[in-house]
C-alpha cells in the first residue's frame, strides 16, 4: 500500500474546488530523497517552510552520480540502480500533490507530463514507487512504507559529483546519518 497520510498543516493554496466552495487536500505522500533535496532545499522548492524530514533508507539500492549538471557547476548527480544487499541512506519528506509537481519541475519533469513516464526525451527523471524505511525517532524501529523516489531515466553516462553538489547531498544527509563520508 502507498504510503498518504494527513498533513499536520494545511496547504496555503487550494488545490481543489468543488461545488463553489474552495477544499484543500491535506493528504500527502512519502517522497524518498537521497541526492541534493535536503529539507532546506525541499522547503524552498515546494514553497512550505513547513517541511520537515525523517531519517530514511531503501535497501537492496545503489546511489550513483550520472549525466553533466550544469546547474551543480557540472558533473554529475544522483540517481538510484537495484543493487542487492545495498542500503542507500537518505530521508523522507511528507507532500502534498501540488508539492510534487512543483518539485517535478526541479527534477526535469515538464509541466503537464506524466511524472511516472520513464523515456529520457520527455523526463529527466521520473517518479517511482520504492519501499523505504523511515525512523520516526532515533529510539523507533524503522518502519516500512512506499514512498516516491525521482530516478533518472537516462545512466548511460556516470561521472564525479562537483564539490557544490556533494555538499548539497552531505546537507541533506548529516542531520540523519552521522557516519557519512565527506
């Protein structure tokens, strides 16, 4: 089962409306980030200083930078391969819909495409459903729940990181993970 629950905050825009009366949608969805989205980021993008993330991994996954990003000052990014008995570590941001297609834009995703459509042409990166493990304290147990990834559709290419990116992906992983690598 997808992972939605209720926000714990109302989205500032309506989303919806029905019958003259506006409704806002308050369920959100489990993103997975494990790249550059860190939750400074994450609030900046999706335009909710609201956001907060959890410590997060999804097993049986590799973490590898591919493609030139420009944007990072070159090299590459971050995407996720299946690699058995791999654990890539990372968070989870809860969002709303309008949340994601805002952060679609960020991650190559055009407006009005089909965020799930897998062809490089029309997507950078589209979403896709993994299961993650999310520690809700650093006491619990994780638990498990699905949760969207942004995975790139095209890895023909893999190259090193620049160091304003790698900066970025520390940002985003520090807070939860205390034995990652500079």
């Amino acid at each position: 089962m997808r992972h939605r629950r209720k926000a714990s905050k109302p989205a500032s825009k309506p989303l919806a409306k029905k019958h003259n009366e506006t409704t806002i949608n308050t369920e959100t969805i489990a993103c997975f980030a494990y790249g550059s989205n860190g939750t400074e980021q994450l609030r900046e993008r999706c335009k909710n200083p609201n956001l907060v993330s959890l410590k997060a991994a999804i097993r049986d996954y590799q973490r590898f930078f591919t493609g030139n990003s420009r944007k990072w000052e070159g090299g590459g990014v971050a995407s996720l391969a299946p690699q058995k008995g791999h654990l890539c570590k990372g968070s989870v941001v809860f969002l709303t819909e309008f949340e994601l297609n805002l952060l679609d834009r960020f991650e190559g995703i055009p407006e009005g495409s089909d965020p799930f459509v897998r062809v490089y042409e029309q997507n950078r990166y589209s979403r896709r459903w993994v299961e993650v493990e999310v520690w809700k304290t650093d006491e619990s147990p994780p638990e498990k729940i699905q949760a969207i990834a942004y995975i790139r559709n095209k890895t023909d290419w893999e190259g090193m990181p620049s160091r304003k990116y790698l900066a970025a992906c520390y940002r985003n992983l520090a807070p939860f993970w205390s034995e990652v690598d500079r």
